[in-house]
C-alpha cells in the first residue's frame, strides 16, 4: 500500500499461534472498525471446523476456500481482517489480501508460536515441531512482503494493537482523526 493513504483494511497475517485473532479483534475495537476472521468466515460457511474441511475435504479445497474468503474481504471497508497463517504464503490469496490495504505480519519467534499452538489437533499443520518448523522457514519470506511487521511475542494482545494503529495512521495522517480514543 502507497504510504500516505489511508488503509480501506488492516489485514493481520504471521504464522500459527502469532494473535492474529486476538490482536485483530483488540485493534477493531481500537478503530471502531469491523473485524472479519477469514478461518472463521470458512467454518461458517461449511459448518465445519478447519480442522474437519482438511481431513474430509483436504487441504488444496480448504486454499480454494481460502482465496474465496479473502475476495469476500477484499469488499470490505473499515475493516481488520485476520488471515489464516498459509494465506500470505499464497500469491493469489496474497495479492487479493494486499490491495488496498496495510498489511501486517505479527512476528513471533518459534519457540513462542510452538508454546502458545494448542494440542488439541485444531491445527493439522503443525501436529509436530519439526514440521511447524519448515513451514515456519517456508512461509518467512512471504510474510517479510507485509507493509508492517510488529513484534507480539511479548506484549499482551492490546498493547500490540495499540502499536499497529500508531503505525497504520502513521502512514496516513488523515485517517488518524478517525481513530476512536480510549
Ligand atoms: C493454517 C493456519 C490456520 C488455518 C489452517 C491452515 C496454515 O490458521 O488457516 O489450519 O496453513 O498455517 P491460524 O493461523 O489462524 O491458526
């Protein structure tokens, strides 16, 4: 996104395990703005859990899903978006998550995202360390593409928030008398 223009979305992106749901709804809040959780949209629409559609449907179906979920999002204004840790790694999906709007990767390091995964299989890919780990280094250089990257491996979910909103209206000066006080 051109610096100086306003963002029509902030789209949260990072690994597994990073905050994107948790920091997104916090930021949402801040703005005043709407959130939309792209893996929640998914399971909404299926009546399925993520966890359902990559075992009885598979993965390259739930991709498909995937970039569907991020065209839907895409017509949206005024709106945090929390994409699924793969979706930047996609460059359709990418690309249709970055037009118009600022684009952040939470960074977190391995050893934090592995600490915070719930075992509870609810995240099909990255049942083990090893394989976490290799997407993890796979997926780096996609996320290195956002606008922004903020570190949410030590702040609580609210203070990152606060950190992205700073920089977002940063960059656009006119939007920042939008942004909702607290
Ligand atoms: C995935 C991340 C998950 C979910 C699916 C695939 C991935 O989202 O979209 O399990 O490929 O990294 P979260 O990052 O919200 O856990």
């Amino acid at each position: 996104m051109a610096s100086g223009q306003e963002p029509r979305r902030i789209v949260l992106v990072g690994f597994m395990g990073c905050g994107k749901s948790t920091v997104g709804a916090a930021l949402a809040a801040r703005l005043g703005w709407g959130f939309r959780d792209l893996d929640r949209w998914i399971e909404e629409r299926h009546g399925m859990t993520v966890a359902e559609i990559f075992r009885r449907r598979g993965e390259a179906f739930f991709r498909e899903e995937e970039r569907r979920a991020a065209r839907a999002a895409a017509r949206l204004r005024r709106c945090v978006v929390a994409a699924g840790g793969g979706a930047f790694a996609f460059e359709a999906t990418r690309e249709t998550l970055r037009a118009g709007a600022l684009t952040v990767w939470l960074r977190c390091p391995e050893s934090a995202l592995w600490r915070r995964l719930p075992r509870d299989g609810s995240r099909p890919l990255a049942a083990d360390r090893g394989r976490m780990r290799r997407l993890l280094g796979e997926r780096e250089p996609s996320y290195r593409l956002a606008d922004l990257a903020v570190d949410s491996s030590r702040a609580a979910p609210d203070e990152v928030a606060r950190r992205i909103a700073e920089a977002a209206f940063e960059r656009a000066p006119r939007a920042r008398r939008t942004t909702k006080k607290r």
